[in-house]
C-alpha cells in the first residue's frame, strides 16, 4: 500500500525514500529509488544535494513540506506539530500519517540492506 498506493503523489513518496536512504547511507536504496525520483518528476538538483547532505534549494512548497517532515522525523524520533501540520493540511490525516509509515518502512528496509551486505546490481559503485 505504501509504495504503490495512498495519498501522496509518486514524486513526493520518492523524496520521503531519498532523505531515508541519505538519513542512513543505504546504497540499495539510494540506486534503485533516485532512478524512480527521477522518473516521478523530482528534480535532478534536489536528488543531488539530498546525496550531497545539503538541504536542496528550488523545491516546491509540498516538497519542502515532505522533506522538513522527513528531516525532523529522522533527526528527533518525532515530528513536531508545525512540520505535522504543514502535511496534513496538504494531504490529510492519512497523508501525514502514510509518510510517518513511509519513513519507518525504508528505515526498516535501510537497516536490513546495510545489514545484508549484499553488493550493488550490476556491480554499481556505491552511489553515497
């Protein structure tokens, strides 16, 4: 449900998987999910400075919204009500809920691909 259905638009789910997977280093995830950013719209220069640990510049007001959410929920264990707010008034409820899920999933799956080991499709380089 997470990855395919829900509120969120395609583009801002794959911003929520990107600072997940800057937030805790994971190859697998960063290689497979920046092609499917891409591929949703987001810009390259947001990809970019997420891979690079700056906070990107030139975002639209929702995906300033998703990253701030993301951000502070990966920084503090929580997300506070102005940054709760700025998503729920967006998506609703269930929107701002469906990202919390969303960070904790590929949290999840971050720290089983880390754990793993396992090397990179096609022998990549390692994109972070």
């Amino acid at each position: 449900h997470l990855r395919w259905e829900g509120k969120l638009p395609p583009r801002l789910k794959e911003l929520a998987v990107l600072v997940t997977a800057r937030r805790w280093t994971c190859q697998h995830e960063w290689l497979m999910h920046s092609k499917l950013a891409l591929e949703a719209g987001l810009a390259a220069s947001v990809i970019s400075e997420i891979r690079e640990g700056r906070p990107p510049a030139g975002m639209s007001e929702d995906e300033t919204a998703v990253y701030n959410f993301c951000c502070e929920a990966h920084a503090t264990g929580h997300v506070a009500d102005e940054a709760f707010l700025a998503i729920r008034d967006r998506f609703g409820l269930d929107g701002a809920l469906e990202l919390l899920a969303l960070n904790g999933y590929y949290t999840l799956m971050a720290m089983v691909l880390n754990t793993a080991g396992l090397p990179l499709p096609g022998d990549a380089d390692p994109p972070l």
